[in-house]
C-alpha cells in the first residue's frame, strides 16, 4: 500500500542503524530484510531495487583506491568497509 511504502522509504532514507541493523549502508539484500522484517513479505532482490529507485535512492559503489595509497591507509579502508 502507499502506507507501507512511505514507511518503507522513511527506514531506507535513514542510516541502517537507526532500525535497528548492524550495517554502514543500505544495500538491496539488508533492505530485502528489512522489508521481510517490517512487513512479513517476500520480495525478489530485483524488485527491492525498484522500491529503492522509487524511495529517491541510487546504486552507489566504493571509490577504488590508487596504488599508491599507504598500507596503513589501505587496511583502514578494509576494516571501515566491512563494518
């Protein structure tokens, strides 16, 4: 319903944490849970992309990192992207 997907949009509109998930970012198979969680419905991750498309969201990726990066800096990068 229209409802379900406001409530929808507002929880993937904010940081994960904020519904309670242990995730730096929403990505469609944490917001395919959220969806199983808040609703009990299934739904394909295919269409999960869609509800993200229409709640305002965009695909987004990691920048790669140069070469020529300090390993220091390199490990930080790691460990940030599996928090």
């Amino acid at each position: 319903t229209d409802e379900e997907f406001e409530t929808f949009k507002e929880g993937v509109s904010n940081p994960p944490q904020e519904v309670n998930y242990d995730a730096p970012a929403w990505s469609s198979a944490l917001a395919q849970q959220f969806l199983r969680d808040e609703f009990s419905e299934e739904f394909s991750r295919r269409h999960v992309r869609r509800l993200l498309k229409r709640a305002g969201l965009s695909w987004q990726t990691p920048r790669p990192q140069p070469p020529t990066a300090d390993q220091e800096e390199r490990e930080e990068f790691r460990k940030d992207q599996k928090n």
